[in-house]
C-alpha cells in the first residue's frame, strides 16, 4: 500500500462505486469526470456565470496557464491579520514595497 502521507495520489474512475474501490486502493483524491461534469454543467444551469467571470474561472478552476496564482494561508489567531479583511490590510502595497 502506497505511504499517504508521503505521496498523493490521483486517479481516475468510470463510476462512483469503483472510485470508493481506488479510495480503498490508497488513491487519496479519485476523479469520475461524469461526475465533475455533471456538477459542471449543474452549476451553469443553477448559477449562470458572466462570459467574464467565467473565463477566468477556467482559467483557474482547470490548470490553464494564467498569470494568476490563487494561495491558501493560515493566519495565526495571535497575527495582526486575524479578523481583518485583505482589503484593510492594503497586503499588495505591502508587498510591493519589499
């Protein structure tokens, strides 16, 4: 069985049931792109998008190349951070000035 912890592992799958099986196998995400699809095509239905915000959201969401990069971070409850918006903080001429 592959060490979780020390590799993450991807997989594919044609049904929802053998992906509990590849789960089973030590795949730690398994896609079903009937699934992702159908999710896709729901959320469009339910919440259509701006062509705009769709765009980029591709962009994004499915690995195409932008120059956008989207990073998640922990902000410590003890950081001047914590409970401030980004806005407030004025983080992007902050770091301009480094």
């Amino acid at each position: 069985m592959p060490d979780k912890e020390k590799y993450f592992i991807f997989s594919t799958s044609t049904t929802e049931m053998d992906m509990e099986k590849m789960k089973l196998l030590g795949a730690n995400e398994v896609i079903v792109p009937a699934v992702t699809t159908g999710r896709r095509i729901t959320s469009y239905v339910l919440h259509p998008p701006s062509p705009a915000m769709s765009g980029f959201l591709d962009l994004v969401a499915y690995g195409e190349k932008s120059s956008v990069d989207i990073v998640e971070i922990t902000i410590s409850e003890k950081s001047e951070l914590a409970g401030k918006t980004i806005a407030i903080q004025d983080l992007k001429r902050k770091q301009e000035q480094t």
